[in-house]
C-alpha cells in the first residue's frame, strides 16, 4: 500500500512532536501542517521538510488523515469538516469540547467509515501497558495526576486536561457502569476548576480515587491498582513499574527487581503508528472514539457533580468565589 498522506492541523506546544514524528514514520508522507500563526507554521514545516498551510480547509484535499492538535474548542469544527471531506483523523484529547459534540464525531466516523482515535497517550505508556496486563479482579484504583502550573492548556479544566488520562484507564480496566460519584474541586488561581478530588463507585464493586491539580508545587503521575494478592503501581512520570505480589502467603517483591524502568519509549510515536496502523488494515485502534466520547462523558458528569456542590456552597454561604485569575502570576 502507498504511503499514508497525512497533515498535522495546530502545531503549538505539542502539534509540532506530532509533526516531528510523523515526519519520521516510513509509512507516512507528511504532505503538510497547518496554523494559524503564520511564522509558527513556516517554522515547523521547514523543520519537518514540508509545506505549510494557514487554513486547515486548504490541506483535506491533498490528504489521507490529519491530526488534530488544535485548542479544544476547535477539535468538533476541525474534525467534523476532516471526516466529511473523507479523511480519517485522529484528535488530540478531549475528543471535543462536549459529550454531545464527541457522539456526533464518533456516529459520523461510523457511518463513513473512517477511522477516528483519540490521543489518550497513557495508553502506550510502557508503564501502563505491563500494568494493565497485569490487572486480574482489580478492587480499588488511586490515581494521581498533579503539575505544576503552566499558562498551557488553560482553554479547559483540570478534568479535561489532567484527570481524564486516568478516567481512560479506569474505564480501560472496567466497562462496568459508574453506581456512586463524589466529587469536589475548586478554582484557583484560573476561572476554571484547577484541583479536584473524585470518588467513583462501579458497578462491579471497584473503587477509585482520583486526584488532579494542575498548581503542585511539583509533577507526579501515578497510578495503582490493588486486587486479590497483588498491588500494582506505575509511575507515568519516570515510566516505572512496580508489583508487589504475594507468594507463599507473604508479600514479597516481584521479580524482575523493582522498580522496573523502560528507557527509550516513545508513547507518542507509537500511537501515531498505531492510527497509521489502523487506516492500513481497517481494524478498530486501541483508543478509539468511542474509547474518547465515554471518557469524555464521565468527565462531564464529574465536572457536573462539582459545579452541584459549588452550588450548594454558594446557597449556603450566601457569597461568590473571588475571581483569582486576575491576580495569578506564573514563574517558570
């Protein structure tokens, strides 16, 4: 089979790994990027050895599939006009900016029959690969995703950008429905939710926690699966893993000796072979858009859940929250 043509639309901060690597990819032409900052796109495509284009429009007819790494608000406009025009597309998380909007992406992929995945990178984090391969009756899941602030991302809350990585890979381990949700989370130093604990309760009896903050004073990715004999831990952070196990009645470290370390990974090269992948033999990706709407759809009903209790807050106490974003100052 030809080469897959493929475009990379919104190379900012991230954009431009995704053209880097697809640029490296032997099974891709990457016949352009695009962006709307004209140096920006000049730039990159000059580093990338290819062409540049200001408007995404301009590129779908010239190619196979695009990348969507484009601020989130943009992803349904970009993606839906890619889709029609026949391209397959794989998006950055979230998958759109609403649950509805993501449904619409996912039917209209179906019904052309394309291929749409969604960037959920964790997914090929070596790390989490072992762990999940050794998941066996998981009982309770705690996952931490914390950082420090960035003037990055702020089009969206810390659900939509931090917590919804382990939203993905609980509901990777199980398709169990949600039973109970807690959750509580505040703005900060943004007009946005910007901390936020959650508890969910599925209907197959497991448990999980799961905190995000995006003002830590440092990063830590880490996420732990406890079952019958076992508890298991990865560190997406320095792509670690660690299983402790028991054997002969008594926990001990399992071998190879822990931690065990990945060095030379590269989750984002391999998720775009994936989709390149998956165009070629026609097969579902591993994250595909439908993987992308369900997270999507339990990050709105948490972020639902927390604009509640705000809510209530705001009843009892007869007061609004200060408007913080005026008076946050960001040093790097």
């Amino acid at each position: 089979m030809n080469k897959i043509r493929v475009a990379v639309v919104g190379v900012g901060h991230l954009g431009r790994f995704h053209a880097e690597k697809f640029a490296q990819i032997p099974q891709v032409e990457l016949v352009g990027i695009v962006d709307v900052v004209k140096e920006r796109a000049d730039e990159v495509a000059r580093r990338c050895h290819t062409r540049p284009f200001y408007d995404f429009r301009e590129v779908l007819p010239l190619v196979d599939a695009v990348s969507v790494v484009v601020p989130t608000v943009h992803h349904f406009n970009v993606t839906k006009a890619a889709l029609e025009a026949g391209c397959h597309a794989f998006v950055e998380k979230p998958l759109a900016s609403t649950p509805q909007e993501a449904r619409q992406l996912v039917k209209l992929a179906e019904e052309l029959g394309l291929i749409l995945q969604v960037g959920h990178i964790e997914r090929f984090n070596p790390a989490i690969k072992k762990l999940l391969a050794e998941v066996r009756d998981p009982l309770f899941i705690e996952a931490q995703r914390v950082s420090r602030f960035s003037s990055r991302c702020l089009d969206v809350d810390v659900i939509l950008d931090l917590m919804i990585h382990d939203l993905d890979l609980i509901l990777a381990i199980t398709s169990s429905p949600v039973e109970e949700l807690q959750a509580a989370g505040a703005p900060v130093v943004t007009d946005k939710i910007d901390l936020a604990s959650v508890r969910l309760r599925f209907k197959d009896g497991i448990v999980a926690n799961l905190t995000a903050s995006r003002i830590a004073l440092k990063p830590a990715r880490s996420f732990r699966v406890y079952q019958p004999g076992a508890y298991l831990a990865a560190d997406t952070l320095e792509s670690t893993f660690v299983k402790v196990a028991l054997e002969e009645g008594r926990f001990t470290e399992a071998s190879p000796p822990l931690p065990e370390k990945f060095p030379g990974a590269d989750p984002l090269r391999e998720e775009l072979e994936i989709f390149i992948e998956a165009i070629k033999s026609g097969h579902t990706p591993p994250v595909s858009g439908e993987d992308g709407f369900e997270a999507l759809e339990l990050a709105f009903r948490i972020k639902k859940e927390i604009e509640r209790q705000k809510d209530l807050f705001l009843a009892r106490e007869g007061s609004c929250l200060p408007d913080l974003r005026r008076h946050c100052v960001s040093s790097s």
